[in-house]
C-alpha cells in the first residue's frame, strides 16, 4: 500500500496538483483570516503607514516542526561529508550530488570539483564545475583520485529525466566510471535506493543491496562499511551486513543505502 501511494502521489504532483497542499490550504485558511483581522485590529496609524498591507497567504507554516533532521538526504549529506572532513583528501569530484546538499557541506571546509550532465552556473570559491555525461566518455582533463562522491544520483542514469540518454544499463556504465574516478587506495561514498527493486521510470532505480556490492566488486571496489535510512527516515550507522540485514534492507519500500568502497590495487 505504501509504495501505491508513493507512486501515484508522486505522479500526480509531476502534472502539477499537490493534494495535501491543497488539503492543507483549505484547513488552514480561516486561521490565517482570523490572524490577519486581529492584526489590522491592533497595528497603529504609524505602521500602517510605514508598511502598506499586501495579501500574501502562507497558511501551514505555523503547524510545522523547525525542520526535518531526518530521511535520505539530510542523513546521506551528513554521513558522506563527516567522512570526507576526517579523511581530508588533497582532491575530492563529486557526480550528481545535490549543490544544496552535500556540496555545499563540504565547500564550508574544502575545494570541490563537481561533475554533472546538468549546467550549474557558480561562482562559489571552491567549486570547480565541469559538465560531463558519464555514462559515455569520461570528461578530458579529470584525473582520477582519492575521493569520489555520488549520492542518489546513480539510480537517475540512463531513464532520460535529467536530459540524459537512455539506457537500461545506465547505472552499470555509471558505477564502472565512477570506480575508474578513484585512485588505487582510495574512496568512493555512493548512496542509491534500496529496498525491494524495481524501476519506477523515468524516476528512478531501487536496488537490492546486493547488486551495488556485485557490481562494485566487478570494478574494484571494497565495501568499507555500510549504513541506511530506514523507510521511516531514521539512519542506520556502520551495520553489519548478515543475512538478516540484507533480508530487512531489501524489504523496505524505498530506503538509502550509503555505501563507503575503497578501491583495491589491481596487479
């Protein structure tokens, strides 16, 4: 039922009409008349004055948390730039990580180069932005190194949403390039949904954690440790991985597995 209702929800808000929203606005709008007429009660003739009055209706607000320290991005951006911090590398790419995410994270404290097929206009010290498909040929002039980075963007590649080329292999093409990005010794911070797979095109993979590791080792690639958000939003440090792990993981309707790899030396 869960993933039935993701689905059709995130359908519908795709043609432009958000239910809850519109739900939320109709049962918040008297409040909001109630607060305007007491506030025009109370003000004096000096601020009206000073400030002219203009109707700009922000209804659900005054019913919110301060915020949400939980779910897949704020838990995958914390968990990959606590990591990078502590390994401080000389040079860290990412690919496909959110600018307002993990990016902008990690610019507080270093230099980032960044790779994405989607332009990114900046002038932000530090970022170095180069725009790259790679799912065909790595971009020229990018040398690999010991800090690669990609959260949740893996899963996007090859279903044509972000303009790039379709191909059902996109995420496989993407891993091996990705793999190729990071020098013998170093690491790659990738993390992708997880739970029972399936592609819910043209948004997105989600994966059994197994396929990332099978892959990942076809191109060199250690697993290091392993954490996840569970489908509530709540993270999971550092597990384990046994059967019971993996059986759990590959229930969940729409997870995030946060993979820490570190490339092995090849002979």
């Amino acid at each position: 039922m869960n993933q039935i209702v993701r689905r059709v929800g995130t359908a519908i808000i795709a043609f432009g009409f958000d239910p809850r929203r519109t739900l939320g606005s109709l049962r918040f709008f008297g409040g909001y008349l109630m607060d305007l007429m007491h506030w025009r009660s109370t003000r004096d003739a000096r601020d009206a004055m000073q400030f002219p009055l203009r109707i700009l209706p922000t209804l659900s607000d005054k019913y919110l948390a301060s915020g949400a320290a939980s779910g897949h991005y704020f838990h995958q951006d914390l968990w990959a730039a606590r990591h990078i911090f502590r390994h401080n590398p000389a040079r860290h790419i990412d690919v496909g990580s959110r600018t307002d995410g993990l990016i902008s994270h990690l610019l507080v404290f270093r230099s980032v180069e960044v790779l994405d097929i989607r332009p990114l206009q900046s002038q932000v010290d530090g970022l170095k932005f180069r725009q790259a498909n790679l799912m065909s040929n790595l971009p020229v002039g990018v040398e690999p190194c010991e800090s690669v980075s990609c959260l949740h963007a893996l899963e996007h590649f090859g279903l044509g949403r972000y303009g790039d080329p379709i191909s059902p292999d996109g995420w496989r093409i993407g891993l091996r390039c990705l793999a190729y990005l990071v020098v013998d010794g170093g690491r790659l911070y990738l993390s992708v949904p997880i739970g029972q797979p399936a592609v819910e095109f043209n948004a997105q993979r989600i994966f059994r954690v197994q396929y990332i590791l099978d892959e990942a080792r076809m191109h060199g690639l250690s697993l290091m440790s392993f954490s996840y958000v569970d489908d509530v939003g709540d993270f999971h440090m550092d597990v384990e991985i046994c059967d019971s792990i993996m059986t759990y993981c590959n229930s969940l309707d729409y997870g995030c597995g946060c993979f820490l790899f570190e490339k092995i030396a090849t002979r």
